[in-house]
C-alpha cells in the first residue's frame, strides 16, 4: 500500500498544530507539493472532520484564499514538565489548551531509585481517569533536567532504567509512544514554535530554574549536538568560590545563580538579621522561590537585590554565548522568568561590561511571554514534531 498519502497528511496536521490559519498555497509549500495534491489531500481531511475551514485569509489585492486550521480536539497530548523536585503533568488538545487541570507530583530526583516507577505508574492513572480512549492520545511528551540522550531514550543523570530506554519502559505500560528530552532543549523549542524565537534563525534560550539551563536554536532548528548534550550552561565555571556544584565541580554559574541559590542565600539573610517581606518563608522550595520573586516584583529591597545579583552574574554568562555564538535574540525563560523585566537591567549591565560591544550590539535581549508553561508546551511540541517518525520510518 502507497503510505505517502499518509505521510502527506501527517505533515499537513503537522503544520498546522504549528502555524493555524494556514491556506493551501502555504502549505503547499510548507510540505513541498503541487497545489493540486494538498487541495485533494486537504478536502478528505475535511471531509474526515480532522480539519476546518475557517474563513477567508486577509486580502494581498488578489483573489482572497481559504485559510484552514486543526480541530481541536482531534487528538491529544500527555505534556510532562519535570524538575529535580517536582513534576507537573498535563493533557492537552491541538491548540496547547489544558482540558484537565495541570497535575502537580512531589517527586524528587535526586538519588531516587523508585522515581521512573513512580512516574510511569502515575501517567497510566491520569490517562487511564482521564476518560480520553488512547487512540485519540498523539503521544505522551516528557521533559526533564539532566544529560538525556535523546536517540537512546536515557537520562545518565536521574531516572535510573538500567541501561534501557526510559521511552519505551513507559510506552510500555501506558500502550503510547513516549519522547524525551532536556527541559532546556524543550523551553527552547516551545520559544522556537510559539514564543518570542520564532522565526528566528539563530537564538539562545535560558531557563532560569533549579539549574540555569540552555536551549540553542542554529538555522533555525533546535541543536542538540553531538548526542543531545549541548547547552550545559549550568556548569560553564565562572567563579573561585569554592562552592560545590551537583555537577561535582566547584565554582559553576549554577552556584551563583540558580534558583535554589537564590532561596538558600535568602534563608541566609534572613538569619542574619536582613529585613523584608517575606521572612517566613515555606520549606517547600518551590513556594519559598515564588515568595521572593513575587516580593520582588511588589518592590521589596532584598528581594530585588538577591535577583540582580543572580541575573548579573548570569549576564556574565551570556556574554560568553554571545562572543561564541552571535546569536540574534536571548530569551530568558523558565521559573524565574516569572520576575518579568526585573532580569533585564542587572543582565544587560553584566553583557556591557563582558561583552565585546560591536556584538553585544546585535542581540537582543527579552523575557518570554510564555510564562511558566513553556515546558509544558515544549513537551507537546516534541510530540507533533515527531508524529510522521512512524510513518517514514515503514517506508
């Protein structure tokens, strides 16, 4: 059986997910076919109730085109978002809406041996409760901090599987194709897709979290280098302070900058006698991080001290990427981006000071409008990014 058609129509859905409101001589293009071909392939998807017509496309003095869009619910998505300490799971439709509300799981990594049990027995629950028949269910997409192997389905830093791949073992018990891969690579390609990157041919992404990852887009497409390694920002070492990393080296921008650092050195103060407004901080390190940047963001002195310092001395590290890469656009993204444009001064002082000036001059500097859900959204796009892989690899 001829499986292009097939394919052809995967691409178009494809594409859609990514750009809605597409006509068909753009898409036509986009897949690189005749007008004729995507015209018919276009009018049985219609006719299969997997697209729509919506409305005419704004006129160019020419004859007005039809534009069409995905229905949105003719599938979904298992969109996981995992940190160190928390993982948020959620189910979304074609049009990255939450249909569900997002689950949050206590569900620390670190030296964890049961963690990918836990994980997977608990994303067959929630799609099993969810009520949504698993051939409706395009894939289930996970992002996670470490050294993920994106071709063997690995993670060499949490989630222990024994060698096999952590994809499979969950597409195992679930019945669902699984697709991993950095929390970085994944905030990244969420900006790529639908954020401030996109169309961008050359851009840095920073996901401020427990970590300071990095997500990099070259010619457009997200690099992962030579086996998906690439963008340990984290641990570039910047500093003689003598502090140990996770990484087991001593003196990395993580240990100056990261989010967790912000809430210790801010217990620290606190204990010292430093005045503000949030001195009764939660043990729990997700709320006292979100208690500090919310003070800053209300004005508090410390607050707004402890976040530039950290936004400075990352500032010294994209001064780095941007001698080494010239990229057109940096993105400060993820868990501290929620602190808005209280990054960008401290940030852009570090890059004139660091930075060669006839470079620093051609990159822009922004916060992402995508806030906390960015990962989420970058998980749901490795999906679709992968939805023809099955296809043409029978071919």
């Amino acid at each position: 059986m001829d499986i292009r058609p097939k394919e052809y129509k995967r691409s178009i859905l494809k594409h859609l997910y990514f750009s809605p409101l597409l006509t068909c001589t753009e898409l036509s293009l986009k897949i690189d076919k005749s007008l004729p071909i995507v015209t018919k392939l276009l009018n049985e998807l219609i006719q299969e109730g997997s697209v729509l017509e919506k409305g005419l496309a704004a006129s160019t003095g020419g004859r007005r085109a039809m534009t069409y869009a995905l229905r949105r619910d003719l599938m979904y998505i298992v969109s996981v978002a995992m940190d160190q300490f928390f993982t948020r799971v959620a189910i979304m439709n074609m049009e990255n809406e939450f249909v569900s509300p997002v689950v949050k799981l206590d569900l620390p990594l670190a030296q964890n041996s049961s963690a990918l049990a836990l994980l997977t027995d608990k994303l067959d629950e929630i799609i099993r409760s969810s009520g949504i028949p698993k051939d409706k269910i395009a894939g289930i997409g996970i992002g996670m901090p470490g050294f993920v192997d994106v071709n063997k389905g690995l993670n060499y830093s949490f989630l222990d599987s024994g060698g096999e791949s952590i994809a499979e073992i969950i597409k195992d018990k679930t019945g669902i194709p699984v697709f991993i891969d950095n929390d970085s690579s994944l905030i990244a390609l969420a900006e790529l897709k639908f954020g401030l990157a996109k169309d961008k041919q050359n851009a840095m992404v920073i996901n401020v979290g427990w970590g300071v990852g990095l997500g990099m887009i070259v010619s457009g497409e997200l690099f992962r280098g030579y086996n998906g390694f690439a963008g340990e920002f984290s641990h570039i070492p910047l500093f003689l302070n003598g502090k140990l990393c996770s990484c087991g080296k001593t003196g990395c921008l993580e240990t100056e900058t990261s989010m967790q650092v912000l809430v210790e050195k801010a217990r620290e103060g606190i204990k010292s006698g430093r005045l503000c407004s949030f001195r009764d901080m939660p043990d729990d390190y997700e709320e006292a991080c979100n208690s500090i940047l919310n003070a800053a963001l209300k004005g508090d002195q410390y607050a707004i001290e402890l976040l530039s310092e950290a936004a400075f001395n990352i500032g010294r590290g994209i001064a780095i990427l941007i001698h080494i890469m010239n990229p057109e656009l940096i993105v400060l993204s993820g868990r501290g981006a929620q602190a808005g444009k209280l990054w960008l001064a401290p940030v852009q002082q570090a890059v004139n000071r660091y930075c060669i000036p006839r470079l620093a001059a051609y990159t822009d500097l922004a916060v992402s409008t995508l806030g906390n859900t960015a990962e989420l959204t970058g998980a749901a796009a490795l999906v679709i990014e992968n939805y023809d892989r099955k296809i043409k690899k029978s071919k």
